[in-house]
C-alpha cells in the first residue's frame, strides 16, 4: 500500500470513525458500518411489527402468530433488525467467533430502539450461558450487548439470574422441546428484581421460549415488569409443534 494511500485511510478512518472494510462483506468503504449493498439486505425492524414480540410482519398487527397464547412471559419485546443474510453473518461472528468488538455498535443500535419504544427499565440484564459455556467461549456475548447498553442509557446492570443447567442447542429443537429443554435451567435472584422493572437483553429472538422462560421466572420473583430488547428476530417462525 502507498504512503499515500495509508496516509487517506487515516485520515478517512478518524473523519469518519470507520474501520477499512465493510463489516459483513469485507469490500472497502468510505463511512460506516456496513457497505451500501449490504445494507439494502440489513432490515431494520420498523412501524409494521407485531406490538407484543416486536417482529418484522407484513402489516402492524397486535400479536402475531406465534404470540397468540405463547411467548406471554414478557411484557413487551423489541428487536432493531430482522435477522436475515448478510446481518446474520456478522451475528454469528459475533457469537461464536471472537468478534466482540461489535458490541458497541449493536448496542448504540439497540439503545436507538431502546429510546424510541420507551423501554426504560430500573435494571437491565441479560440472558445468561452456563459458565462452562462461557468459559469456553471466553464471553458471553449478551452480557457484551447488556454492558454496553448500560453503559449508554445509565440504567444499572444486574446479573439476575444464572444458568444452573447446561441444555443442548436450541436451534433445532421445536418450541414445545425448547420449553422442556428449559426447564429448571435457570436460577433467578429474587431480590434483585423483586418490584422493579427489568429490560432484558439476548442477540436473537427466534421462538422467544428462552427470554418467555426467564421473564416467567422474574416475574414469579416479584418483578413489575419486563421488556426484552434483542437485537435482532427471526420474523419466520418454522412450524412449532
Ligand atoms: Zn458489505
Ligand atoms: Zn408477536
């Protein structure tokens, strides 16, 4: 590379607060996060939602489908994208490839929704990994989003609640397996939620039982109420069992 062409990528990197490359794709670009065709794919979650989960639907609507008698744990949830190709990319390096440092960015992303659907808790917490996970891992990327979202907002991080049991991956488990599967997974501290409102934070919403389950146990522990956030959802759910 030129000197000159080092010298306009410094200067490009502290005009525009951008890395060299495009976040999903890797192709060069001049600002932001994300190249121009990527984000034609990266779908932010707007006015047409289900008001009760917060996922992508075809129209505003007041439950969707998979809200109808399910997923009634949580108050209210919201997510900033859909997750689809190339975001979902960049989620799973994010979760299982060491690429913490998007933590900040999602986060400011979900502090945006956190402002404008009112979310504001008394304590925020996330979804947590049994600590042999994480050790494994090296970190828990919920509690990344939950730290930085903390620290925006100003609203004071807890760790409510701990995962006590390990349970297989969920991803190709039907919802009626996953809520089974959960059970006794989670151990919760009363006294921490016990008459606050709480915002809980996960990465990905898909059928919702992980976040309904933890939300059931906080609110069984006295919490008011609870907001989830995650930062993105799975709008299609397969067919649940
Ligand atoms: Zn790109
Ligand atoms: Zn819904």
């Amino acid at each position: 590379m030129s000197k000159f062409k080092n010298a306009y990528n410094l200067i490009k990197r502290s005009l525009f607060n951008t890395g060299w490359t495009c976040n999903a794709c890797g192709r060069e670009i001049f600002s932001g996060y994300f190249c121009d065709e990527c984000l034609k794919n990266i779908v932010k979650i707007g006015e047409n939602k289900c008001l009760h989960c917060g996922r992508q639907a075809p129209y505003k609507t007041e439950y969707c489908d998979s809200c109808i008698e399910k997923n009634i744990g949580f108050d209210v949830a919201r997510s900033v994208y859909e997750y689809t190709h190339p975001l979902s990319i960049v989620i799973q390096n994010f979760k299982y490839n060491n690429a913490r440092y998007h933590a900040e960015f999602f986060a400011r992303e979900m502090f945006e929704v956190y402002k404008a659907e009112k979310l504001s808790s008394d304590i925020v917490t996330f979804v947590p990994m049994h600590q042999n996970r994480e050790q494994k891992r090296g970190y828990n990327q919920a509690r990344l989003l939950a730290e930085e979202l903390s620290k925006l907002s100003g609203v004071k991080l807890e760790e409510c609640a701990t995962k006590i049991k390990e349970t297989e991956n969920q991803a190709n488990l039907s919802m009626s397996e996953r809520v089974k599967n959960l059970k006794g997974t989670f151990k919760v501290d009363g006294k921490l939620v016990k008459g606050k409102s709480v915002l809980l934070i996960d990465d990905v919403l898909t059928t919702g039982s992980t976040v309904d389950v933890l939300s059931t146990a906080f609110k069984k522990a006295g919490a008011v109420k609870v907001s989830v956030l995650t930062l993105a959802s799975v709008s299609k759910i397969v067919k649940q069992h």
